[in-house]
C-alpha cells in the first residue's frame, strides 16, 4: 500500500479574517497617530499644556521648564508635531510677537526667580537672544520675575505668552536740533557734588544722547529732549522774523528808574544750549518749556529792571549800547551757571 503526503490548506475565509484584522488593526493606529499630529502655521507658536504624566509645580511657579503638568516652557515651532495626545496634551496657538519699526518691546516676565533686593528691574542680558528663551529663561539662564531692563528691537520673536509679555513703545528718537538726557531709575547709587552721575548709573547722566535712535527701556531711562539750536526771545509787542515763541507772551519789560520814571524796554534776547551743558540745565532746571519760563525770562526782567534802578530815566535812554552791554554781560554770567549760554542781548 502506497501512502501520498497531503498539504493542508486553511479555508480562505479563515485567512481573510486575519488580514482584514491586521489592516483594521493598523487603520486605528493611523487614526490615532493623526489626532496626535498638530501643524503649527508660519506665523504662529504652539503653547503646550501636559494635563497628567509629570509632578506637580512647585509653589509659586506658573510655568514647567523640566516636565512637570502644566503649561510648559517650550513652545512648538512652525511645522508638523506628532505624538502630543489630547487625552495627555492642550495645544493653544498664538501668534508670533511682532515688534514694528519705530518701536521697541518693554518686557515682563511672568515666571522666574525673584528680584535682587532694592531693585525693580531684572538686570540687563549680556545676549539678549537668550533672555526669550523660556526653556533658558527658566533653568539654565536663572532669569528674574518681573521687568526686564533688555527690550525687543523690531522683528519677529516666537515668545511664550504664558511666561512673556510685551508692550511696545516708541523708541528713543533723538531728532536733528536736539539731544536727550537721560534719567536713570536703575544701575549704582554714587554721590556727586553736581546732580550728575556717570552713564550707567541711578540719576541723570553726565553725558546727553546725540540725534538718532537708540533702543533704550523707555520705563527705566527717563528722556527729556532738550533743543541745542539758537533760541530767540521778544520781549516786545511785536516778533521779528525766524523767532520761536514757545507760548510765551511778547510783553516789554517795565522798569522804575532811580528818579521814579516807569516805562518800558523792548528786549530781544538770543541764546542756546550745548550738548554738554544740557544735563547740567535738566538736573537744576527741567525741560525747554521750563527753561524759558522759570529761568530765562525771570532773570531777564530781573537784570533790565537793577540796572534800570540805579540810574536816571534820560541817562538810561541816552546810555542805551552800554545799559545792553552791561545788561548782556550780567546775563551771560548768571545763565551760564545754569548751562545756557547768551549769544545776543539787543
């Protein structure tokens, strides 16, 4: 008797199941990948928020730069992100912080150690690229709460909202004809015997901005324009030609000579401020506005009206080039003190 190997075959219904299992199988898994996918556009960030999986934050913290629940430090670039399951992850997009030109960013800080004692800004990045680094901000780069002395210059930063904000604000825009001084409201704490204090330090410093534009924490320097172009003054009913009021009224100066004889004086007067003198005239005087009012013109009618005392009427009119000479020279004496320098008494 003869025997014959035999081949068993499953039934293909049998293996129609296991096929159609696998591909379902690996359907699920696609469908389970592709919720975990979030594209993040061009112009915009992803925020992530990790709801379980990690410890909890520390007391005080708000943002979690090494895994912990909650919102995290790094943010997602442009681009496709897989893995970040919803049942595990929130992603909230925003847009990219754009600074336009013209401005710069003031920046706070949410998050971050606490600030030296006795001061109110964060000291000033040596790179400021890392400073809007929140991962950096948060570990490594041990980045303060609260202001930061380092702005944003224009451009376009991927800031995390929940650890930054930004407001934007002109930025320091010193025009031809002026210069700024500044007002530090940060930096060392030195005594000087002038109101002046070195560039870098808390007061107004010794040395004023030239025309052009500088990107200075509007909130911490304290600017006050001062013109250093000739400035011409009326004391007259009438202006001549190329002065600039500054709403100062154009009234003539009455004086009283020594033999009691009241009359008036017409007085045009032309000065200007340096560049080097303009601290010195904010740190005792204040702006322009101040300086013709509070200084300029008090002295002005001041000087006219002693000299005017201590001779007669006729004298006065018939001495009219050496009452301007003497006039001119007690001006440019007692303005100079303050940094204004008389160029003209007529």
């Amino acid at each position: 008797m003869s025997q014959h190997n035999s081949i068993i075959i499953n039934p293909p219904s049998k293996l129609m199941g296991v096929v159609s299992a696998i591909l379902i199988l690996l359907i699920i898994i696609g469908i389970a990948i592709l919720t975990t996918i979030t594209n993040i556009d061009a112009d915009s960030l992803g925020v992530v928020k990790q709801k379980f999986g990690g410890s909890k934050l520390a007391p005080g913290k708000i943002i979690a730069a090494n895994g912990e629940n909650g919102y995290q430090a790094k943010v997602l670039a442009p681009g496709l992100h897989f893995f970040y399951w919803p049942w595990q992850y929130d992603i909230d997009k925003a847009a990219v912080t754009e600074i336009s030109t013209g401005y710069l960013g003031l920046v706070q800080a949410i998050d971050g150690l606490p600030l030296p004692k006795g001061t109110i800004y964060a000291p000033e990045w040596t790179v400021p690229d890392k400073m809007i680094q929140a991962e950096y901000f948060l570990t490594t780069g041990k980045g303060f709460k609260g202001p930061q002395l380092s702005v944003l210059q224009p451009g376009k930063y991927r800031l995390n909202p929940k650890l930054f904000r930004v407001q934007l604000v002109p930025l320091l825009n010193v025009k031809a004809g002026q210069v700024a001084v500044i007002k530090s409201n940060v930096g060392e704490i030195v005594k000087t015997k002038n109101q002046l204090v070195p560039k870098g330090n808390r007061g107004i410093w010794d040395t004023a901005y030239p025309p052009g534009q500088f990107y200075l924490n509007s909130a911490a320097y304290e600017a006050t324009y001062i013109d250093t172009r000739q400035v011409k003054v009326s004391y007259t009913k009438a202006q001549e030609a190329g002065e600039r009021s500054k709403n100062q009224p154009q009234i003539p100066i009455t004086v009283r000579s020594v033999d009691g004889f009241t009359f008036p004086v017409d007085v045009r007067i032309t000065y200007n401020i340096t560049e080097e003198d303009a601290p010195k005239l904010v740190a005792n005087v204040g702006d322009d506005d101040m300086i013709l009012d509070k200084l300029v013109t008090p002295t002005v009618r001041a000087i006219f009206r002693n000299n005017a005392e201590q001779v007669k009427a006729l004298d006065y009119v018939q001495n009219r080039s050496k009452q301007e000479k003497q006039s001119q020279e007690m001006l440019m004496s007692e303005l100079a003190k303050y940094g204004v320098t008389v160029l003209e008494v007529r």
